[in-house]
C-alpha cells in the first residue's frame, strides 16, 4: 500500500485527525513563543521566571500612576471645624481633606456623576450606602498603611491601588457554589472537577478563596513526617492548597518559583524572600475581608450581593492586576500621606467644666401651689446635685411689690418650701436642701420675674 492509500484509508485518516486534535489541544495549554525566562537561581535547577513579552504591553498599560494632585499646604482650619459629619478625616485640614475627596473622585467616581456618587443635596447626609461604604474603605487603607508594612512595606496602598477609575474593583470575588448537579453517578462535584478560571483552567477546586481568604484553613498539606505519621490532610486538602497557589501566580504574573524553591517547595530557609512577603498578604487579605467588607454586607443593596447574599471580597488579584507588585511597585501613598495615618492627631478635647447650673421657677400673683415655668432648669438642678454628692441647694423664695407685704412673704415662703418638696422627692436628701431667706425678697423691674423661686447650687 503506498502513502498516499494508507492516508486516505478511512480508519488511518481518522487516526491522523485524531493525533491533530490531540496535539492542538496539547500545544493549545503552551504559550506560544517567543517568550523569556530570566534566571533567579543556581543553573540546572528551575530556578526561572518566563516572560511573556506579547503581555507586558497590555500590563503597563494597566498600571500605570495618574499624576498625583499638588500636595496641600500643612496649615488651616481643620476640615471638621467647617464640614459636617467628618467622621475618618478629622486630623486634616480644609485643603488636605478637599484634596484628599478630589482624588478620590477621579480614582473610583463614575465621571458622569463625579461627587454625586456619594453624595446627594445634602453633603453631611449619610442616606446614599455608596458614602457609608467609603467611608469604611478610608479606614482600611490606613489600616492597611499603618498595620501591614510587612506585606506592603513603605510603599503603599490608596484607593486607586484597587479601584484603577472602576466604581467596583474588577478583580474581587464572591462565594462560589458552583453549578447544580444532576442526580445519578455525577450528582455533587465536591467543589471541583469543573474547568475554571481561577486555578487556570484546571480542574482543580473553583473556589479555594473561601477556606483561606475568608477562613484560616491550614494552607501547608505536606507532612513532617514520613509515613505512616499524623498528618490527616487529605488529597482533597492538597487540591484546594494548589488552586489558591495557581490563583496567585496569576495574579501576580509569576510562576511558583518566584516564591518557593524548585528542589522543595515546602522548605522555608530554601525559600525567597517573597515567599515571607506572600504569608503576610494571605494573613492581611483575611483580615481585611472579615475586618472590613463582610461587616458592610447589610450596608449594601441586594443587587451589589453575590447569588448567596455575601459581599464582594478581595484576593491577591484585587490589587496586583497580573504584576509582581501593585502599580510595578510605584508608590502613590507617598504623595497621599493623608491615607498613611492622621497627619495632625486630633487631642481629645478637654472634658467640659461642670458648669453650676442655677434654677429659675416662676409663679402667677397671688400663687404658691404650682409654678408655671421653669421646670428644665430644675431638672438641671436635679441632674447635678445626683452626680455631685457634696453639693447642696440652697432655696431662695421671691415676690413682686405689688399687693399686702405680709401677704407676700408668706407667698415666697411657701413658694421655696414647695420646690424644696419637690428636690427630695426627686431624691435628694433633706439635709443637702436649704431654705436660705434672701437679704430682699422683692423683686424689681419685671413683676413676672419678680415671682420666682430660685435655686443656687452650691458645689
């Protein structure tokens, strides 16, 4: 049989095509080339980033750093003296905190609403979830600035890290159920077994984010220990520890090696650096998503929820976009130092003096069984004598000139011995309740206030 017969015989043709599929679909999973490896170790033993120079393009143009606004003088009104309901940024003053808000507006504001994003008629309100929300994510850059340098060191991070001009980062995450399963022989896929994007269209699990960005699940399934020993991780373990590593090589752009030694991958002092790096961005990316965005879940509406109610979440990718570092590492924290920590800590105020307060009751002509104003300054009397233990009241009844002088210093006594009544039975203690007879008990100028009890506390 010649070739060209061996060819076109319908089982051997078959054959051919079949070898052909298998082979694209095999190179299909290859970057094609050209592509770099630049070496980071000893020769011979894998020690090797691979570049892909078709990308970088796409990369730098993702990351790079919007010109910073012109920094804000140091000195002026604190921004919480002339604004309402500043509630982060009172250590700013007016200039640093409209500085600060313009920047935010071009980071993460849609440009057709610009402030209107979170803000409505009323700048102080907190009506629109968009501003509550904001608000919170202030607080955690600085936390992020101010707690975990041992993951960001000096370099940084601002909202434009994760925003890059989108009202919601592209890169978060939501718990993922996975799709339903029918019933029979293939019914529940144990979270895997489903080609996804995550673990780089493996069949690993889809949704390996969960146990170790939201939990503490132990990462580490390498035993000690040979075996037999007591090390209970399972393969299915292994296959969730390895889809969060392929998960983060792709977002960072890198391949294992960048973080961990070719010869054993669980050995620390064999390591790089990077590696101690990455053990605290896993630590810091869990405790932003419990600390900061889980407790915002009831803050937003329904349609910003995932399809079982939970918050958006960040993961590696949320900030390094597919580079090693954020922004190839170009800080723009050092021109915002506003989002480090508070550049003129606010003391706390002084506690108030107490202020003595003095009451004031005023009663109609000719009557002594009830007054007719001043009830919130007896209160006030009330509410200090309770809080001040020494103090006293001393009782002073007055009159107006009108009408029979006799007559109307028995009015003024009865009107002191009524509001006397009243302090004890408030609960002050009779001893601590005086009768003082003034020097004059008539009063001048208005007769109205000249009918009055008065009330002096003496601390």
């Amino acid at each position: 049989m010649s070739v060209m017969s061996a060819i076109w015989n319908p089982p051997t043709r078959t054959a051919l095509v079949c070898t052909a599929f298998g082979l694209g679909l095999l190179l299909g999973g290859c970057e094609r080339p050209p592509v770099e490896a630049v070496q980071t170790g000893y020769r011979g033993i894998a020690m090797a980033e691979v570049i892909n120079p078709r990308d970088d393009a796409a990369k730098y143009a993702k990351n790079q750093v919007p010109v910073s606004l012109p920094a804000a003088p140091a000195d002026g009104p604190a921004a919480s003296s002339v604004y309402q309901n500043i509630q982060v940024l009172k250590d700013l003053n007016v200039a640093q905190f409209t500085r600060v808000m313009l920047a935010i507006t071009q980071w993460v504001a849609p440009p057709d609403q610009s402030c209107n994003y979170c803000h409505g008629n009323n700048m102080a309100s907190d009506d629109k979830y968009t501003k509550v929300v904001a608000r919170r994510m202030l607080q955690m850059v600085r936390h992020i600035n101010s707690d975990w340098t041992s993951h960001v060191a000096k370099t940084g991070v601002t909202c434009y890290t994760c925003h890059r001009g989108n009202a919601v980062p592209q890169n978060v995450w939501f718990i993922n159920p996975g799709e339903s399963s029918t019933s029979g022989l293939i019914a529940g896929n144990a979270g895997k077994n489903k080609p996804n994007s995550v673990a780089g269209l493996s069949a690993l699990p889809y949704d390996p984010y969960t146990p170790f960005l939201l939990g503490d699940k132990n990462i580490r399934v390498i035993a000690n220990d040979a075996l037999p020993g007591g090390d209970r991780s399972s393969i299915k373990q292994t296959d969730y520890t390895y889809a969060l590593m392929i998960s983060m090589s792709q977002a960072l752009g890198v391949n294992c090696v960048y973080c961990h030694n070719s010869r054993s991958f669980a050995v620390w002092d064999a390591s790089t650096p990077k590696r101690t790096t990455a053990w605290y961005g896993i630590r810091m990316t869990r405790d932003l998503n419990n600390g900061y965005l889980v407790p915002l879940t009831t803050t937003f509406p329904a349609h910003r929820l995932g399809v079982l109610g939970d918050v958006a979440k960040v993961n590696c990718s949320t900030c390094h976009q597919g580079v090693f570092k954020p922004l190839y590492g170009e800080s723009m924290a050092k021109d915002y130092p506003e989002l480090v920590g508070e550049l003129h800590p606010v003391a706390a105020a002084p506690a108030p003096a107490d202020v003595v307060p003095v009451g004031r009751l005023y009663f109609e002509v000719d009557k002594s069984e009830k007054w007719s104003e001043g009830d919130d300054s007896l209160v006030a009397v009330v509410e200090y004598l309770k809080s001040h233990d020494a103090a006293k009241a001393a009782i002073s009844g007055y009159h107006d000139a009108s009408g029979n002088a006799q007559r109307n210093l028995q009015l003024a006594k009865a009107r002191a011995i009524l509001v006397r009544k009243a302090l004890v039975s408030d609960g002050i203690p009779a001893a601590r309740v005086l009768l003082d007879k003034p020097m004059e008990s008539t009063g001048s100028g208005d007769p109205r206030d000249a009918r009055r009890v008065e009330v002096t506390v003496q601390p």
